[in-house]
C-alpha cells in the first residue's frame, strides 16, 4: 500500500501542477493525510486530523481541495445508511465493497473475486453490461455481537432485523393483545419501521402488525440468526 501512496503522491503532484491549481503546497498536505488514514471520513473529521498534523486551513478550503481529488479521482464518496458524506481513497484497478454496522458504524471493507465472477455473470445472463456497482451490507459486527444482551425489547431494534419473539413482559391484557392480534412466543419478524418515537411497524411473514411503543417495549426479541443476540440502540 505504501508503494500506492508514493504513486498517487507523484500523480497528484502532476495532476495538479499540470492544471495550475493554486496553493499546491496546501493541498498536497490534505492530500498526505487523507491518505494516512485507512478510514471513511467526513470533511470534519479530516479538518480535525489536519489540525492534529498541525495544519488548519478553512472548511471552504479543504472541501474545495476534497472536491477536487474526487474529481481527479484521488478520492470518493459514499452515502451510507445515514446519509453523511464521507470519503475514502479511490485507488486505480482496486475494487472492494462494504459492509457497515448499524450498531458501531464501523466500516469494512471486503473483496471476493468469487462474488464479483457471478456479479458479471448475472448481468451477462440478462443482457446488461455493467459499467460499474456498490454493494453495501448492513448489519452487526462480531464485536458488537459480542457486547449484546441474549434479548432487547423489541423498541430497541432496528429497521431491518430479523428477529425471534423470546418473551413477552407485560401483563395479561398486553398478552392477549398481541396474542389476537397473532404474534406468538417464537414467531420470526422483520422490522419493516422503527424511528425511534411512535408504532413499531414489523412483519411476520406476508402480515404486517403496527404497534404501540408501550407494547413493542414489552416484547423480547433475539436475533433470528441462532446467535441469541439482536442489535441495540
């Protein structure tokens, strides 16, 4: 990796000069640290390395100089599952996908020459020739697994989860409630919609069940996925 960085140094260095872009020297400080840092990052986050390395330039500045190497292609941006912008390196010929904890927002990034062989294939198979593709994972990473409780209330889990009814807490009328309204003690569900305030809105099978924040706080739910954990707030 280190040999990349030297290459894309002198690239930038061509790059830029060549085009007469003005305070090179300034940029190519922004440039150096972007690339110490194997993270996604926001403008924030780089202004605050800038100034950790000793150098404190503008926000105005340093998302001009971010724009600018997207543009040349030293970097690139990605939206995840929040909507924040941040940017990681865009190296020439290297390809990788995401995964992205909902719990940590750790990212990880990961290449399988298998899954990109049948990625081609599929479009091949339906006549597309593809330009190019993101896949982008969401779930919880082996270190947030790890710190989980064997069971949340069902309030505290996310959109997209599959999970298992474990318990049920409230009293006898919530049972009954729920009971009637078909969700049993062992049932798998999806969160279709939780926003952290009003209904729970979850699916078990093909039927959908919209419930109050009261009663999705009195159902205990685990991970579908055998591991007896399910993701938090």
């Amino acid at each position: 990796m280190k040999q990349v960085h030297r290459q894309e140094k002198e690239q930038f260095k061509k790059l830029f000069k060549g085009e007469n872009i003005d305070r090179f020297e300034d940029r190519f400080k922004i440039l150096e640290t972007f690339l110490q840092t194997e993270r996604h990052v926001t403008e924030a986050e780089l202004e605050a390395l800038m100034k950790d390395d000793g150098n404190a330039f503008s926000d105005a500045f340093v998302k001009e100089t971010l724009d600018l190497m997207c543009h040349f292609g030293f970097a690139q941006t990605n939206r995840f599952d929040n909507g924040q912008v941040r940017y990681e390196h865009r190296h020439l010929g290297h390809h990788h996908d995401h995964m992205v904890c909902t719990k940590c927002r750790k990212i990880i990034e990961f290449n399988n020459d298998q899954l990109e062989d049948l990625q081609k294939r599929i479009a091949a198979a339906n006549g597309f020739h593809m330009l190019q593709h993101r896949m982008e994972i969401y779930g919880v990473c082996a270190d947030c697994m790890k710190e989980q409780a064997p069971a949340i209330p069902l309030a505290a889990a996310r959109q997209g989860e599959r999970l298992v009814i474990r318990e049920f807490t409230g009293g006898a009328q919530s049972r009954m409630r729920l009971l009637s309204m078909g969700l049993r003690v062992g049932d798998e569900i999806e969160v279709v919609t939780n926003l952290n305030s009003g209904q729970v809105v979850v699916a078990v099978e093909y039927n959908r069940y919209a419930l109050g924040r009261g009663l999705a706080e009195k159902i205990l739910v685990r991970s579908a996925d055998g591991t007896g954990e399910a993701g938090s707030r």
